[in-house]
C-alpha cells in the first residue's frame, strides 16, 4: 500500500541533530517511508490512499520504552483487557517490555525465567494489538541464570535484559550477569530508585556505575527517586541513558532535564511511561511526559519529542522513531487540542498541554484518520482525501 500525507504544517523529524524537516509531504510504501519533504503531483496521485493534514504536525509514532507487558493485550496488575491499543491513540505504535514480571506465578528458576523471556520473544514477533508493535522477552536476571544461559536464550531471539527484579542479596550482584548480557549482544536495563515491589531494595547511583547498564530505568524514580545528588554522577561518571518515566517522581524528571542539558547529554535522555502498574493505565502518559519536559523542564518541545521516538530508537536499536526516507513507517499527526488556546501542537506542547492525535499510521497501514479516542480533538480537521482502498481509515469527530 502507497501512502501520501498533504498538507502537513510542521515535520518533527525525531533527531536531535536536526529535529525539522522542510516541506508538507510524506510517501510511505509498505511498511517503510520513502518521501519525507515534497513530491510531485503524479507521485502523490498513485497512492492508494491520500490523507489530507490540514496543516497539523507530523511527528513520528511515539516509542514507549518502558510497558509491563504480559501476554496478549491484557494487564494482569489493573485486570484491563484492550490497554496496548488503546496507547496507540495516544500516539504509541512502538512499546518495549520492561520485563514481563507482571505475569502471575512468575517463574525464578532458571529453566522457567529463559521460557517466559523467549515465550514473550516469540508471542509479539507477530501480533500487533490494535496495530502497535512490541518488543517483548526482555529476561528478569535472577541468581539461578549464568552466561551460557543468556547465550542460549540470545540465540532464540532475546535481546532485551532487566536487572532489579531478581532475588540478590545486594544490586551489585548483578554486575557480572549485566556483563554477560552484554556480551550477547543485549540491550541491558536496570531498575533505579527506591524498591517498586516487597523484597527488592533500593538502587541508586554507586549500583548503576557498578552495573553499567545501557539505560537506567525510571532514572527519576519508580516511582521512589534516588537521592538528587545521585543524578549528576551517573551522567558525568556513566553514559547510561537516562529514561524518566510518566509514572515517577516529577520534579526529579525536572532535575535530570536541566541537568543532562548542563553537561550536554541531552541525547542521553528518554521519555517512557512505566505502565501499567500501580500507577494504572495511561494512555496519554508518553504525551504528558513530553509535554512536562517542554512546559516545566526547559526543553524545546521539537526536543522532547526526539526524547520520546528518536533517542529511544537509537539506544535500543530500532529502525524507526525518525521521518526520513528508509525508516520504518510509524506517523503520528498531531495538533493544538480543539478550544485551547495555542495555535499549533507545539505551542500547545509548550504550554502544558497534551497534544491532540489525529491520525496514526504504524507498520505502513492506516490505524485510524480523524479523532483518537483518547486524546481531545485536533483543531484541524485532518481527514482521508482521497482512497482506492476498499476500507474505512475514518474515525467519526
Ligand atoms: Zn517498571
């Protein structure tokens, strides 16, 4: 399927180093982008489907790293059934597991941990609810693992590791496993701040710098912060990213906004969600977040977006997160919410307010065109111009 988005107000492109695109247009084909700018006339009427901005912004799918996912499209921790496609109404078309420690009875033995990690793998390989795609199997590091198991289980397809969950005695145990889990090619995360469940203590910042980890989960707290001074050390002493998570303490987002601006390590910084979990489910969370570092933390909204899909995609290896050409084809179109009182989504971003989703394409298909359910409405009225294809992409206003 050929895909043309018109009209566009503003592109956002997901990368730091030059976060605007030139132009109103966007191609995608299959599943990838091919145009990011401008296009002919003839090229656009070939699509299959035109979809008409009316101005809005164009941003790419929201990447939320940090969902406990289970199986399917449920959550044990608040019994609620649908919740993944109901993020992507709030913009998300890519979620990453935190580790699927929310699954009832979850296995400690070292033959059940490798199974439930390479189940998860396996079950989100090919199902996308409601059209997000997720990253699951990231493996809970527990004592009874070694090398060779996490060898074993990479070679399934595992790529994800989580430290923070597993019956030690102390977090600098993990040292070794967090290494290991590296060594096979894994992208290694570590819970941060004070225990989130009975049993596990706190970690913080001599744990991290010991561990090593590739991203400090809820580096603000999850949902307990570590100590502020904490903060400064791990970015000056690591190069950990730094994820702060919808779903912890906010004036440590805050704190570790300014100060990964102050040392330059803006591109360390991440924005995820954390849900659900006690918490609850947030499908705007990823927006609100973005919206508190642009409105509260100093951080240029067209930068705060990049902290939410680009830089995630860069510390995690996905190909998407970036509108350029050859980049996965997950497109969100955004806006100032209908009765605000900015003219733009990235003013409204700016002003604190969440920003109206108005259409999302994830994978190179059309989710919907019109109205989120779970966003306000969009001030502009993006709809579908033009369409060969025999289905509905309209959702009612
Ligand atoms: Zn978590």
């Amino acid at each position: 399927m050929r895909v043309a988005i018109v009209n566009i107000g503003t592109t956002v492109s997901g990368d730091l180093a030059a976060p605007f695109v030139k132009g109103d247009t966007i191609i995608t084909e299959d599943d990838r982008i091919v145009t990011v700018g401008s296009a002919a006339a003839r090229e656009v009427e070939a699509c299959d489907v035109v979809i008409d901005a009316d101005g809005t912004t164009a941003i790419p799918g929201l990447i939320d790293s940090h969902v406990h996912v289970t199986f399917g499209d449920f959550t044990p921790r608040q019994n609620t059934v649908g919740y993944l496609e109901s993020y992507l109404h709030g913009g998300v078309t890519t979620a990453i597991s935190a580790s699927e420690v929310h699954v009832p009875g979850r296995p400690r033995d070292a033959d059940g941990v490798k199974a439930l990690a390479v189940a998860a793998h396996k079950c989100f390989a090919h199902y996308r609810p409601g059209g997000m795609k997720v990253h699951a199997g990231s493996v809970i590091l527990e004592p009874t693992l070694n090398g060779n198991d996490l060898g074993e289980i990479a070679k399934q397809g595992v790529w994800l590791a989580k430290a923070g969950f597993g019956a030690f005695k102390t977090a600098f145990e993990y040292a070794p496993l967090v290494a290991a889990a590296r060594a096979h090619g894994m992208i290694t995360t570590c819970h941060t701040g004070g225990s989130s469940i009975p049993g596990s203590g706190a970690i913080t910042g001599d744990h991290l710098l010991a561990m090593r980890p590739h991203v400090s989960f809820h580096v603000n707290g999850g949902p307990t912060a570590m100590p502020d001074r904490d903060f400064e050390r791990i970015i000056v002493e690591g190069d950990m990213a730094l994820q702060v998570c919808t779903a912890g303490n906010l004036r440590t987002t805050l704190l570790c906004a300014r100060l990964s601006q102050q040392h330059n390590a803006l591109d360390r910084l991440i924005v995820a969600t954390d849900t659900p979990t006690g918490s609850g489910v947030m499908p705007l969370g990823m927006l609100y977040t973005i919206s508190h570092l642009a409105s509260l933390g100093g951080i240029a909204p067209e930068f705060a977006i990049a902290a939410a899909t680009g830089s995630n995609a860069r510390v995690y290896r996905l190909d998407t997160g970036v509108l350029a050409a050859g980049k996965a084809a997950d497109i969100v179109l955004i806006d100032a919410p209908d009765g605000g009182t900015q003219d733009d989504a990235l003013a409204a971003i700016q002003n604190g307010d969440i920003a109206a989703v108005g259409a999302v394409i994830s994978g190179g298909e059309i989710r919907f065109v019109g109205r989120s359910r779970n966003t306000p409405a969009t001030t502009r009225n993006v709809r579908v111009a033009s369409n060969r294809i025999m289905r509905d992409f309209s959702s009612a206003r």
